[in-house]
C-alpha cells in the first residue's frame, strides 16, 4: 500500500505545486500578519519547502508527523487545507483547532498531523510515542518527528532517540539544520556533527540537500518503507535555509547574518526555482504550465484569506470547552 | 469481605483494566520483573510480556513523552514515575503537553493517560524522595489529580482513571502500600470528583486528602472522646474536587480544618480553605484553618522530619481550640 | 503637670473593663480620690477615683467602651483654661454626631491619639430631635461606625434577628463574637419607651385605601424615622412575625429600593392581635406596634449602650408623628 518513489509526471507536478503552495500560504500570512490583521507571532517557513514536500510525499495519510513552531509547512504538505489553516492563524471558529491553538498550534488528525508545538523540541517524545503505540498494536504507519538543529540542543532528543533504537520503533528524526539556532549561528550551538548524535545510538543517521526535493523524497521514502519493516528508527539531517528572520517580526537580522548570504540561498538555491527548471529542462512541464500552476495558487490562497478574515471567532461559551475530554 | 493491601488493589486494577482493552500498557523504571521499588507491579509482566509491561532507562521526560504520543494515537498507558519528586522532570511533558493538547486542538486529540506517582513523607528519605507536590499538577487546567486514602480508593479511583479520555495524576501515599483495607472482590469504579464522608460530625469539617484521612479520623476520634463533633471528609480526588459536598458539610458544622501532606503555601490545603471561605462565609463561625507540610524542605533526621507533617494530636488540638471560639492565629 | 486617668487593673486575670458611666463630665473640676466613672469588671461594678486634683478634659473612652487595662481615658489638668474646649476643634465631630459607638471605635485603637474623638459629655444633655445637630448632620448609625470583631456566621445571625454586636461587647462578650456568644443578646438590660397616639387618621387612611397594609406603613414610618435621627442612606427594617418568621426590607419609606443595610430596627406589629406591647431582650432595637381601641400604643425596646436615650426619645417621637399624622408624612 505504501507509495512509491515519485518518479511520474504528474507526481512530479504534485510535489511542484505542493511547495508553491507553502510558499504562498507563507507569503500571504506574512502579508497578514504585516497588515496587522493576524494576532500573535508566527514563524516563516518559507525556504524549507522541499524538506516538508519531499519527505511527506513519502508518506500515507495514516502515518503520522510532529511538527515544531515553524509547522505551516509541514502541515500543508501532509494535506491541509488553505482555509482552516488561515481560519486558525486569525482565531477563527472553523479552524483546524477552533482557534484555540493558533499558528504554532496546528493538529490535522485528519492527515495524520499531531500538531505543532511551541516548545522547542517538545514533540520528540510525541512522535516517538505514537511509533510505540504502531509497534504495540501491529500497525505499520511511521512517525516523522520534524525538529530543527537548535532542538538537537535538547536532552529529550537522546532519550527518546536510545528507546526507539532499543525498541526498534518506526520513527524518522527528521533534523531541519536551516543554520540558525533563533538568532544564533548553529556552529555556535551545537558542538561536533549533528548526524553523530543519532550514530552514537546506533541509528542510521543521513545528510542531504534539503534545497532538492527529489533527493528528499528518495531518501524517505527508502527509510520509509524500511522503517515499516522494522528496521528503524533513521535520522536525517537536511540542509536548508530558512528566508525570514526566526519569527515574522525578526527583520533586522545583519547581526547574525549577512544579506548577501540571504541573496545567494534566494537566488541560487530556491527549491521551488530549482524544481521548475529541472520539470522544464526534463520537458515535464513547461515555463506557462508553472505559472499557471502558481497564479491558481495564488487565488486559491487569496480566496481562503479573505474567507478567514470574514469567517466568525468562536462564541465566547468555547472557551470552557475542551479542557477536558468528556468521559465515555 | 476480604483485606487486601493497597499495593494489591493498584495491582488488581492494573492488571483488570489490560485484560479488559489491549490498548492499556504499562511503562516506567523498573515496572517488570522488579515489580517497582515497592512491588506493587510485582506479577503483571509475567501475565502480559515485556510488550505491555516495558522496562525503561532513567529517562523521565522521554518516557513520559512516549507515552503522551501513544495516547494520542490511540494506547491508553499507565506510566509509573517512581518517585513523586520526579515530577519535576517531567513537567513540560505532563503540563505543557499533556495537559494542553486537548484544548490546543481544539478538542480533536485526547491524551487518555494515567501518572501513578506518590507522596508522603515519613520514611527517612530526605529532601528529594519525600515530597508531596499534587498541588503543582492540580495547579494546571487539563490533568486530573486522584488522591486515594486507601486500598479501596486505590483500586476504584485506578479503574476509572485508566479509562478516563484525560492526562490523569494518582498520587499514592508511598507509607500506605501495605497497609489493608477491605475491597470487594467483584468489579467497582469510583468517580473522579466525588468526596467521601467518612463520619458525621456537626460542630467541625475535618477534610483530610490522602495520608491525612487518617490523621483527620484520629483526630476525630480524640475529639469525640472530649465532646466534640467532627465530621470527616476525604475529598478523593482534588481534581475535580467535589466542592458541593464539603461546602453542605461546612455550612452544616460552621468550622473546618484543611488537612493535607503537600507544602502549606499555596497549596491544596490553601485552595480548598479559599473556596469555603469564599462560598460559604457567612455560614463560618471561626477562620477555616490550612494544616499542611512545613514549608520546608524534608529533613532527613527522624527528629526533624516527624515534625513536618500533621498529626491527629495536632489536627484535634486546632479543633478543639476553635470550637472553643479559641483563636488559633492571634487578633 | 497634667494627670492621665488610666484604666486601672482591677482584677488579676482581666485585661479590659467597660465604663458603665461617667460621673464626671470635661471642664468639671476634680478632687484626688474623688469618684469620677464607673467600671464594670466580671465579677462588679466598681467606681474609680481620681488621682490628682484638677479639672477632667480629654475623655476618649465614652459609655460602654471595653478599654484595655492600662489605656489612658481622660486628663486631668490643672487650670480650668487647659481644659479641651470641643468647640475649638472644627475637625471633630459634635457628640451628637458621634454617639458612644465613635468613642468604642477609638478605643478599638489604643494607639488612637486621645484627642482624636473628642465626645464631650456635657454636650449631651442638649441634644434633641429639632436639634439642628441631628435635623442636618451626618449621623453615623449606632451598628455600622464600630468595628465589631466577630464571626461571619455571628454577624449574619445578629443582622437578621437584630442584635446589635457593639451592644453585645458593651456588655462584656469577648472578641471576636462567635454564634454561642450570641445568646447572651439582652442580658446587659433593655430600657423601653412607650407612647400612645391616636389612631383616627391612620385608620380613616387604611380604611380608604385599597391595599391598605398597616404593618408596612409601621414600617415606613420606621424606617423614615430612623433616617430623620441618623439620616443614612439605607435603612433596613427587619419585620418580626408572631409565628418567629422574620423579613428584610429595605427602606420601606422608599418603596423597597436600594441596598440592603445592617438592620437599624426589629418591628413586631401586634395590632392583629389582644397583646399591648413587647419588650425585646435580643439586644438591638425594637418597635412594637399594638392597639388600643382606634389608638395605638407604640413601645421601643433599645439598650442605652447602643442607641442614647436622647436619640431613643427623639426616634420614637418622630414616629409617633408620623402615625399621628399619616397624610403628611406621605405627601
């Protein structure tokens, strides 16, 4: 049942679009959250796309993925919808959490997504739970636990991580090194190899070019189709780069890093230019096939902000509801 | 009916609940063959196997997390933390998840779990084994916070939190393992949030959670000797605390002393008096009186330490003062 | 050299003592070893002499004060020009603005300076209800300007069954007042007034009106008598029935509106019934209304330690006005 590598046209396309729809979605929620219509803070992850794209096109709707504070991506790629996603980020009634979770928020049971989670490195003991609960009951989805290289910092990680390799659980550590620890260089947070970390467990542990979707997707979906077999649990460290500041607000960043490496990740390494022009250059696709793609996107996404900016807050009677579940 | 000791009901109720839904498993320190440190496990791994009764590192916040994730993907596990001071280790896991991942999304995910810790000083274990800290997850919206005062409430109140949708904390007074109780041999639940009066009493509501029912039940009984009426109420669980039945019995006897392990300050003791004293003021005849731990932390030393908790001696000593219309605390 | 008068020790375990009267009054010249108030102690009254020559000034503790052993309560000084002229001090309130219960209330604060209240004795024989003092002034209630120290249930109880607590501790209840204590309402003496006033008006007004309820207009003219004595916002009137049922209401002579205060007054209406008259002994102060033929007779129950005779006389004529003359006091 599981999917294959992609490797058709229209898959291909697929993956296309799934990233410039993160894209899109980034860019209209920065343009929200810049309008001042968005509440609180959110966390851009614009830049990331092919990690989120190429690992959940590897994915079934019944795995399962933990996501982090910067989730807008992970949760588009695992099959969310534009308007309950912005719904959510402006505290709207029909969001994916009925507004109570917001943007660092988001759960998609529906797709398999556990939810975000503002704790840096807090869902590591989530993902590699619910891998648990898959052996425990004999189901053969996996878990990708989605976390960044600042959270490599945290102790949890190497709990979590002697466990699934003592029990062998179907769990992927799926490490987005974008090079910034918040505002800090991550050479300066994070002492020897990040793949060593993983290694020192006995846990196969990968490097790859976070920028190429392709290589993305063909790595999981082997450590996929491995870790249903058993033999996990893997890490993968993926090389990426984020393009906004840590946070929306985090304009003025020259203290920590320079524009013209800003320009040269923007230019030369865009994962969605990159994509394109390989799609063209294969003759998949053609330049008016990708614009076209883009600009459906492109209304798509402004029809579910303005549905969300219109769309109810909850009733002020939700707020009780909730904090416990009712008893059977 | 027949005794059994309060280790054996946790046992029996475990052990009931993973027949009845494989779903239910069990994980922490040495919860297999070790049975625990004070073997109230002792038995379930050669029933169930290792798959269901699973042996960790000392890993707190990594088991815990484990097993708030396979709650949320459809497990129920019973996690055993060794120690109630461990909680501390486990805070952002049991608070900050747990707690919250119902809420956050919306109520679509659940996270059906169930803590066994303990409390309960007394047995010369010093500072960081001692402590009684249900006031720090009652504190937290979310979590449920069972108290059971005896093998019987250990066996009704596990059942059902086992089988509760929500992150539910048992605090087991770690004293009270071998000490007997009668429990039915057929199956009964106790619900989460409903007190126990224990004896009827009219001049003063001795409520007493965990360890301190019994301290409250002594201290009544030396109060009766003198003449004075004490009513006794173990609340059971303290969330939800059953709020009706111990403000009908204030309003009834017109006094109460608040008696329970954790630390005074801030603690159960302190919301319990607050909310008689906020809903039926004009019934109290006297200050409700808080009686918890010192606020200090557990000395070692046997001299120092006994000290520290209340006592029937010292819980009738504050009652008979305020029946006297006596001050306990000067002008 | 001025002289304090101090409350004097008069017993080995007693640290307060009430003054029942003073025999003196400030500017009256004083000789060593003459009586100049009276004390009551648990076991007496006693007189308390005076130990320097001179004139009395400054007393700061009136009738009724429970004042701790040792309290200075009065200065004796030696040229009539030192006396305390209250008429001197603008700030300080006229006695008749004051009552005895701002003189408890000063004395529930010993490190109140003595000139603080400034009750000056011989004032009070001038006091009458055309006294412009009374007609105009802000008068404090007898109940609400102390501060009694006593249980919520205790203050509950007393407001609905019209005990005054300042009266009680006038009579020598320890603070703070407990339910128990509240039994010995009374028992410090009652005074009572009586007047008989001639019914034709009423009665040709209750006859004429539809809905005519002479127990509420009793209650109207209580209450609009209270606040022409002590003119306060909110005048509560609790309305004792023959069956011991008691109701709250509100400034009655307001049409029920406004917030419920502490009960200024009890009225029993016995016009229903053969009875006469009624003295209360609950310690707070009583109207009862009975017939006599087409007259009424009308008794006020009160203990002089709450509300003075002067003002008691000046309540019960003013309402004895108005039942007189209903027709004015309504339009």
């Amino acid at each position: 049942m599981s999917k294959k590598l992609k490797n058709n046209a229209e898959d291909y396309l697929r993956m296309y679009r799934q990233m410039v729809r993160i894209r899109t979605f980034e860019d209209n929620a920065n343009q929200l959250y810049l309008d001042a219509k968005m509440p609180g803070l959110t966390h851009m992850y614009s830049g990331q796309e092919a990690v989120a794209v190429g690992v959940c096109e590897a994915l079934e709707a019944t795995d399962k993925i933990t996501s982090t504070h910067r989730g807008h991506g992970h949760c588009v790629a695992k099959g969310a919808n534009f308007k309950e996603m912005f719904c959510e980020l402006l505290g709207k009634r029909e969001g994916y959490c009925r507004g109570k979770g917001g943007s660092m928020h988001i759960a998609d049971q529906s797709n398999g997504n556990l939810g975000a989670n503002a704790i840096v490195g807090g869902s590591m003991g989530i993902a590699t739970g619910s891998a648990l609960r898959a052996k425990l009951q004999g189901a053969n989805d996996v878990t990708v636990c989605f976390f960044g290289d600042g959270a490599t910092a945290q102790g949890l990680l190497y709990e979590v991580m002697n466990m699934a390799a003592l029990w062998k659980l179907p769990v992927i550590y799926v490490c987005e090194n974008n090079g910034y620890s918040e505002y800090t260089r991550t050479d300066e947070i994070a002492a020897g190899e990040i793949t060593a970390r993983a290694k020192a467990f006995g846990i196969e542990a990968y490097q790859v070019d976070g920028q190429d979707v392709l290589a993305v997707n063909k790595l999981t979906s082997e450590l996929v189709e491995r870790a249903r077999k058993g033999a996990g649990p893997f890490f993968v460290e993926l090389l990426t780069y984020r393009y906004h500041g840590h946070h929306v607000g985090d304009i003025n960043r020259t203290y920590y890093r320079s524009k013209e490496e800003e320009a040269e990740w923007k230019n030369n390494r865009d994962p969605i230019d990159l994509f394109g022009a390989w799609l063209i250059k294969e003759g998949l696709a053609s330049d008016n096939d990708l614009t076209g793609v883009r600009d459906a996107i492109g209304v798509e996404a402004s029809e579910a902000v303005a549905y969300a900016l219109d769309a109810p807050y909850p009733d002020a009677a939700e707020v009780g509801m909730h904090v416990y579940a009712e008893v059977d | 009916m027949r005794s059994i000791t309060f280790s054996q009901a946790v046992n029996e109720a475990i052990a009931e609940e993973m027949r009845r839904d494989e779903c239910v498993f069990l994980i922490g320190e040495d919860v297999a063959e070790a049975g625990t440190p004070f073997k109230v496990t002792s038995g379930l791994v050669e029933e169930f196997g290792t798959d269901r009764v699973i042996d960790t590192p000392i890993a707190e916040p990594g088991f815990m997390g484990l097993a708030v994730g396979a709650a949320m993907t459809g497990a129920r596990p019973i996690v055993d933390l060794m120690f109630g001071d461990f909680l501390f280790l486990v805070m952002d896991q049991l608070c900050n998840q747990a707690a919250k991942t119902h809420y956050m999304s919306g109520g679509k995910l659940q996270v059906p779990l169930v803590l066994r810790t303990n409390l309960g000083a007394t047995r010369r274990s010093a500072a960081q084994h001692s402590q009684s800290l249900h006031a720090l997850v009652a504190h937290i919206p979310g979590l449920k916070v069972a108290m059971p005062s005896s093998a019987y409430e250990a066996k009704g109140l596990m059942k059902t939190a086992i089988r509760d949708d929500n992150p539910v904390v048992i605090f087991e007074d770690k004293l009270m393992y071998q000490d007997k109780a009668q429990v039915p041999e057929e199956e009964y639940f106790i619900p989460l949030g409903e007190a126990n009066i224990l004896r009827d009493g009219t001049d003063i509501t001795l409520i007493g959670t965990s360890s301190m029912r019994q301290v409250c039940e002594s201290a009544a009984e030396l109060l009766g000797e003198e003449g004075i009426s004490a009513e006794v109420i173990d609340p059971r669980t303290i969330v939800p605390l059953d709020e009706a039945k111990i403000l009908e019995s204030v309003k009834k006897t017109s006094r109460a002393i608040v008696v329970d392990e954790g630390h005074q300050n801030f603690g159960t003791t302190a919301e319990i008096a607050a909310r008689i004293s906020e809903k039926v003021f004009y019934h109290l005849d006297a200050p409700v009186i808080r009686m918890g731990a010192m606020d200090v932390p557990v000395p070692f030393s046997p001299a120092l330490e006994d000290l520290t908790v209340p006592t029937p001696e010292g819980v009738a000593e504050n009652a008979r003062k305020i029946v006297a219309g006596e001050l306990v605390h000067a002008l | 050299m001025p002289s304090e008068v101090k409350m004097p020790q008069l017993g080995m375990n007693q640290d307060s003592a009430v003054i029942v009267t003073w025999l003196k009054a400030s500017g009256d010249k004083i000789k060593s070893g003459e009586p100049i108030f009276e004390v009551e102690t648990d076991k007496a009254t006693v007189e308390v002499e005076a130990t320097a020559d001179g004139y009395l000034t400054d007393i700061c503790a009136g009738e009724g004060a429970d004042v701790p052993v040792g309290n200075v309560i009065a200065t004796i000084v030696e040229t009539k020009a030192e006396v305390f002229d209250s008429a001197d001090e603008p700030a300080a309130l006229p006695e008749s603005a004051s009552g005895p219960e701002v003189d408890i209330a000063s004395e529930t604060n010993p490190k109140q300076a003595p000139a603080a209240a400034k009750p000056a004795t011989k004032s009070k024989a001038s006091i009458s209800p055309r006294d412009p003092a009374i007609a105009n002034q802000q008068v404090s209630r007898p109940s609400t300007a102390e501060k009694v120290l006593a249980s919520p249930k205790a203050k509950r109880l007393a407001s609905e069954r019209g005990i005054n607590l300042g009266a009680l501790r006038a009579q020598g209840v320890t603070e703070p007042i407990h339910t128990a204590d509240l039994a010995r309402a009374g028992t410090g003496g009652q005074s009572s007034l009586t007047a008989h006033i001639e019914g034709y008006a009423l009665n040709v007004l209750l006859d004429r009106s539809e809905d005519g309820n002479r127990t509420a207009l009793f209650a109207a003219f209580a209450a609009g008598g209270w606040r022409a004595i002590y003119n306060c916002d909110h005048v509560t009137v609790a309305l004792r029935e023959v069956d011991g049922t008691s109701t709250l209401l509100t400034n009655p002579d307001r049409g029920g509106n406004g917030k419920p205060a502490t009960t200024a007054l009890t009225l029993v209406d016995l016009c229903d019934t053969r009875l006469s008259g009624f003295v209360s002994a609950s310690g707070g102060v009583t109207l009862c209304t009975a017939r006599n033929g087409e007259n009424y007779v009308l008794t006020l129950s009160f203990s002089e330690s709450s509300l003075p005779m002067v003002h008691a006389v000046a309540l019960l004529d003013t309402i004895a006005a108005r039942i007189r003359d209903p027709i004015r006091q309504l339009l």
